[in-house]
C-alpha cells in the first residue's frame, strides 16, 4: 500500500472545442473489481485542455463495467455499472443487445448518490443466455419521453464468453437508437478483425430494410491483409426525410463463397423532425422493448401543433389486428415549440412473446389525411416475479 503517482499519454482525434471526460480507474488484476475511479469533465483542444464543472448543468452517463471489447459471461447474471454526472434526477436503464440488434435483457438500474453535485453510482444486474463467443452491446441511457434532445446514454461491445477467434465487426459511433445528422455525411466507426483483407461494408438501411446507400472500409492495420485487428470509420451521405426510422450495418464477407462472416447492426433515426412543418416521434418505448405484461407500460412522444393538435395512437398484433386506436392530445413541451403527448396501457391478457407494432400519426383537420407517422415494435416479455 502506499500513495504514488501515476501519468499516461493519449492520442485524442476529436474537433477542438469537443466536451468529454478523463475516466481513470484501479481494479484489481484477478476478478477487475474496481477500488477506486475517478472522472473529470474536459474539453478538448489542440493547445490545451480545460478542466472544470460540466458546462451549464450538461449531464452524462458512462458505463465503467464492463469495459468496452471485455469478455462478459454468455448467461447467468450480468452485472453492469456506471456512474451519471449532474445534476441528475431521473432513472438509468441497461439493456444488452445482440448483434443483430436484438434486445437480449433490459433491467432498470439502481443509483446510489456519490456527492453533493447530484452524481451518482448505478449498478443494474441482467438475466442473459446467449450464444458463447458471440458478440453483443451494453447500452446504458435515460429515458426523455418529453424531450427532442437526444438521450443521454453510453454503450461498450462486450463478447459473451471467451473469444471463438472467429472474424467480427463492431460499430462503435453512433450509438444505438441515436437521432443522427443527415445535413453532412454520417461518421461511422467501429473495430473489426480476422477479416478477409480487413474489408469492411458499411451500409444505411431504412425500417423495411432498403439499402439507402453503402461504402467499403479496411481495418486500420498493418496486418488488416492477414487477419489483423483494428478500428475503421467511413461516411455515408443519406438522403431521406427528416425523422426516418433505420440501421447502420457493417459487414465483412468470407474470401471463399462471398457469405457473410462477421455483422453487426444498431438502430438509428436519419435527421430530427423536429423542425420540420409535420413530424410526430414515439420517444417510448424505445425499439425492442421488452414489455413486462404485469406494468402499466408509457407510450410517449412528441409532435408538431401545426394541425389538429392530436396524435391518434394504434397497437397492432402480428397478424395486423388493430388493439388499440386513440386520440391523445397534445401538451406544450417546456423547452420547445413542439407538443408532447402519453399513453398509458396494460398488456395483461397479452401472451409473453407476443410483438407489438406501435404506430403514432398526426392528421389533417382538414380532409383526415396522414401527415407525418412513426413507429416501433416492441415484445411482450415473461411478467417479473
């Protein structure tokens, strides 16, 4: 035991003027139990790097365990934890998502207060069984049902068991479910290797699966022709309207039939609505959701108050039968010139495994016709002790 110190170098390639934060952490080299962190928040720059209060109350989330590419038990218990920097007051969920970008787990996390800035500590334990070897994503966020900024939230690619050494690809930029920017070309980055010729495809596709547009990367390796590991990043420019609901996909084919050896997807939104003449969006749930049958679940979202001032809400089975079909009004958001609206509805009755598609749509008050619509599909899951 005893008090030293400690000094590391890095290579940051971001803007200057980029808010972030230094993590720091000590573990213990057997079982990587964390004994003590430490976080500041940073912006930084080409000439110096300034330390001090997150800028006007700004919050942010991290996860700090696991770390980002560990290996994480295939099934049994699944414990994550973060920290959240406020002032913060509200509730952290964590889901655990497959490659596929299918939701594995989803738990709400529990929070312990770290100070009197209105930080916290939060620890979540999920409930998976996956495939050994697989890959997957820890995604950590807080829910804004209200709200039109994007959710604050983080996420780490985690490989369930040990490594098969079988090729992979994984997206780390941008985040699942995030609403990204279509006025300049989408920047996306993630890792890959044991690739054929380190080739990487990446492509935007729309909800039905459509192809939006595509390039082809390589691992950044000097082994990126031989099996190699590294990171890759290129730009799609997507041109779709404003709101569009899809996935990033990145992809790697075998040298021998052209199959695909190694994916990966994360859902995404194409550009905010919210400044368009006609947008409605479905802030909860969020896609994939696992809905508990025995919890009253929220249906929320926002909309523009140009017509009508209404959203018309409908839940449908998977044959297409119509659950639910209701009018919510729409209330003044408080940061905004945007309404929100909510829905409040029980699925007892509703047999687990069962999926749900989620429609919003906003009408003329004119003649009734669709002016803007969203939607997402959600599954019934098994009812919590």
């Amino acid at each position: 035991s005893g008090v030293s110190q400690w000094q590391v170098s890095l290579s940051i390639r971001v803007e200057d003027g980029t808010h972030g934060t230094i993590y720091a952490v000590a573990q213990t080299p057997t079982t990587g139990t964390i004994l003590a962190d430490a976080l500041i928040n940073v912006t930084y720059s080409s000439n110096v790097i300034v330390i001090g209060p997150t800028a006007g109350g700004e919050q942010k989330l991290f996860i700090t365990q696991p770390a980002d590419n560990n290996s994480v038990a295939p099934s049994g218990q699944l414990e994550v934890t973060g920290r959240v920097v406020g002032p913060f007051d509200g509730d952290v969920f964590v889901r655990v998502i497959d490659s596929r970008g299918n939701v594995l787990a989803e738990t709400q996390a529990q929070l312990t207060p770290i100070n009197d800035h209105g930080d916290f500590n939060w620890q979540a334990a999920l409930d998976i069984d996956t495939v050994e070897g697989s890959r997957g994503t820890i995604y950590a966020y807080v829910p804004t049902p209200f709200d039109a900024t994007a959710p604050i939230a983080d996420a780490v690619n985690v490989i369930f068991g040990q490594d098969s050494g079988s090729p992979y690809v994984t997206i780390n930029d941008p985040l699942p479910y995030q609403t990204v920017s279509i006025e300049d070309p989408i920047t996306i980055d993630g890792t890959g290797g044991r690739l054929f010729e380190g080739n990487v495809v990446v492509r935007a596709l729309d909800d039905q699966g459509n192809v939006l547009t595509e390039d082809s990367t390589t691992i950044n390796s000097p082994n990126a022709g031989t099996g190699g590991e590294g990171d890759w990043q290129t730009t799609l420019q997507v041109n779709v309207a404003e709101g569009t609901r899809g996935s990033i996909v990145a992809f790697s084919t075998s040298a021998q039939d052209g199959s695909i050896v190694a994916y990966t997807s994360v859902d995404v939104i194409y550009g905010d609505p919210t400044n368009t003449a006609n947008f409605v969006k479905i802030t909860a749930p969020l896609p994939g959701t696992i809905a508990d049958p025995g919890q009253t679940l929220m249906i929320a979202g926002t909309a523009d108050r140009q017509n009508g001032n209404q959203v018309h809400v409908q839940i449908l089975d998977e044959q297409g039968n119509v659950l639910v079909d209701e009018p919510r009004n729409l209330n003044p958001s408080v940061d905004g010139d945007y309404g929100v609206w909510q829905m409040l509805i029980e699925l007892r009755g509703i047999t687990p495994g069962t999926h749900l598609r989620i429609n919003a749509l906003t009408a003329s008050r004119f003649d009734g016709t669709t002016l803007a619509s969203d939607s997402v599909e959600i599954v019934v899951g098994s009812a919590q002790p």
